[in-house]
C-alpha cells in the first residue's frame, strides 16, 4: 500500500486551525542552505536541486533496490527553516537579509551510502553545481507548536501572533534550532498554480517550558 504523508501522518504535516503542541520524532531530510529574497532565482535553483534527488531516491525504493523490500510512497512537500542577518522580533523584515535551509524528508529507511549514490546519479544524468550544496542530516525537532496558515507568505505575521499568544498561555517559549533559525514552514501548495490567498502554510515553532523567575 503507498505510503501517502496527508492521510498516513497527516497530524504533523497539515496544521490546525488553531495552535497545536506537537513532539516531533527524529527524522531525515536531504537539504541545502541559502540566503536572500525567495522570490528570486537562486531560491527556484535551490529548490530545484533537491527535487531530482527526491524523487530517484523514491524510485530506488519502489523498485526495491533500497532496504528489505519495495516501498512506494509520495515524496514529502517542501518544507524550510528561515531566520535573518538582521532579525529584530516584531519588526518589519527585509527579505533580502533572509538566511533559510529548505529541505524534503526522506523515509527513515535511507542512509547516508543512499544519499551520495542517488546523488552521483543525479549528478551525471543532469549536471547541476548546486547539487554539490545538498546534504543528508538526520535530527529531532522535539516540542513544537504548529497552525495552518492561509494566505499569502506576507500576512503570515498574523497566524504567528496565534501562536505566541498561545505558547504564552500554556507556559512556553521559544526554543532555538540550527543555528538560531526562528521558525519552520511547510509548504502543502504550490505557489506556481493557486492564488496568493489559497496557499497552505503549516508554520512551526520549537517550544520549552519557561524559566521560572523564582
């Protein structure tokens, strides 16, 4: 039976309405870094060295020449980390100063050895010098607080006052990731074929418990 991530772990993909505190299990990503407006060029180039990579690794385990058995499933949606050289909370951000970390989860059953072959395939069958970017990492978000957000990227501010006011409530604060990047989003449309105001955002953001001042 295809592995389909909407309906099989659809908990940690498509987010609520409201806020959701979630533990997020330790997972696989093939990913690649960058910095700047991800409107432009080099943020679609990125993009599109991971998606090659994505998908051989998926036929390889289709056609069962990665783990025990054959295995079908669909490649899981675009997701990316994000923070600023300059990020001030609550203020306007210049989305040429933005850092980010996109990347697309793999099944738990590739390795590293997976990666680097899917890689030299995918190197030799369409040259690409950002494929030389791409790495294969392995970690556990932990505690998170997540929400659907709908609408364009811009008014994504609103959706994340939800969520502050939330984690306010129930005692949490912001715990730091990777190099102190603020948030993650998950992307489960695709901004080429629907309007602003129907994109589908799950946002994330990794929580503690708040120190006590006594």
């Amino acid at each position: 039976m295809k592995h389909q991530w909407r309906k099989d772990e659809k908990a940690l993909y498509i987010g609520a309405k409201q806020p959701v505190l979630l533990e997020i299990p330790e997972q696989k990503f093939i990913s690649i870094t960058g910095q700047g407006n991800p409107n432009g060029e080099d943020y679609a180039a990125r993009i599109a060295a991971l998606y090659p990579m994505a998908y051989n690794l998926r036929f390889k385990l289709k056609r069962g020449e990665i783990g025990d058995k054959p295995f079908e499933y669909t490649v899981y949606p675009l997701e990316g980390v994000w923070t600023s050289v300059e990020y001030t909370p609550g203020q306007p951000i210049n989305k040429n100063l933005l850092v980010y970390k996109i990347m697309i989860r793999q099944p738990d059953v590739i390795s590293q050895m997976d990666f680097e072959a899917a890689l030299a395939e995918s190197m030799a069958k369409k040259p690409n010098d950002l494929y030389a970017e791409v790495q294969f990492e392995t970690y556990t978000e932990g505690q998170v607080v997540q929400m659907l957000h709908v609408g364009p990227f811009d008014t994504e501010a609103e959706t994340f006052a939800v969520i502050e006011a939330f984690m306010s409530e129930q005692g949490l604060e912001r715990d730091w990731i990777m190099q102190d990047y603020v948030h993650r989003e998950i992307y489960l449309t695709d901004p080429r074929k629907i309007a602003p105001e129907k994109y589908k955002t799950t946002l994330r953001v990794k929580v503690k418990a708040k120190k006590s001042l006594t």
